[in-house]
C-alpha cells in the first residue's frame, strides 16, 4: 500500500471532489505538482492487496489525458471529462470490490 505523502499547505486540484471523496472514505495518498492521487482502500480483502485509486492530474495538458481516472481493483480502467460525471459514477466505483477467495484481475 502506498503511503500518504502530501505537505499541509497543499492545495486540492478539484477542492469540491476532494471534499466529496474524503466524506466518502477515500484516502488521499499524495498531493503533489501532477495532482492529487487517492485510494478505495475498501475494495481491497486485505491491506497488502492492490486498491481502486483515483487520479486528478493537477495539469491535465501535460499528457492530453481525461481529468479525472480510475483503476478499479481488478484492473479496469475508467476516464472521465468532469468531476461531476465523475462523481455520478462513484457509487458504481466504490461497489466493486475483490473478495480474498478470488484472484482480481482484468481479464
């Protein structure tokens, strides 16, 4: 699991998705000059398993990517345009999880 590397005065790419996911139960795991990272970590069994994460690019013109992407735990990944389309499909992001009987991958 990553840990959590952001200085205080740090300040959100998105501050309403920021608030939006930490009052959800995301994890901010790093706040720094690409953007702000976070972890589901309960779609993880257990700690040492690989998490859905979200990623907010602080500049997304670096790489002409979507704003807003995710990789849910078994490997899938999703884009989205706005933090509003985005947050209409967290409910979808945060049900899938992986179970420990399983293994989690794309296929």
């Amino acid at each position: 699991m990553r840990t959590s590397a952001h200085p205080a005065d740090a300040v959100a790419v998105d501050t309403t998705l920021d608030r939006l996911l930490i009052n959800r139960g995301w994890t901010l795991v790093e706040r720094s000059w690409a953007g702000d990272f976070y972890d589901w970590l309960a779609s993880a069994p257990n700690p040492d398993h690989e998490v859905t994460y979200l990623i907010v690019p602080a500049n997304h013109a670096l790489d002409h990517g979507p704003a807003y992407r995710v990789r849910l735990v078994d490997g899938q990944r999703l884009a989205y345009d706005t933090a509003a389309c985005l947050a209409a499909d967290l409910d979808g992001i945060e049900v899938r999880r992986c179970r420990a009987d399983i293994r989690c991958t794309a296929t």
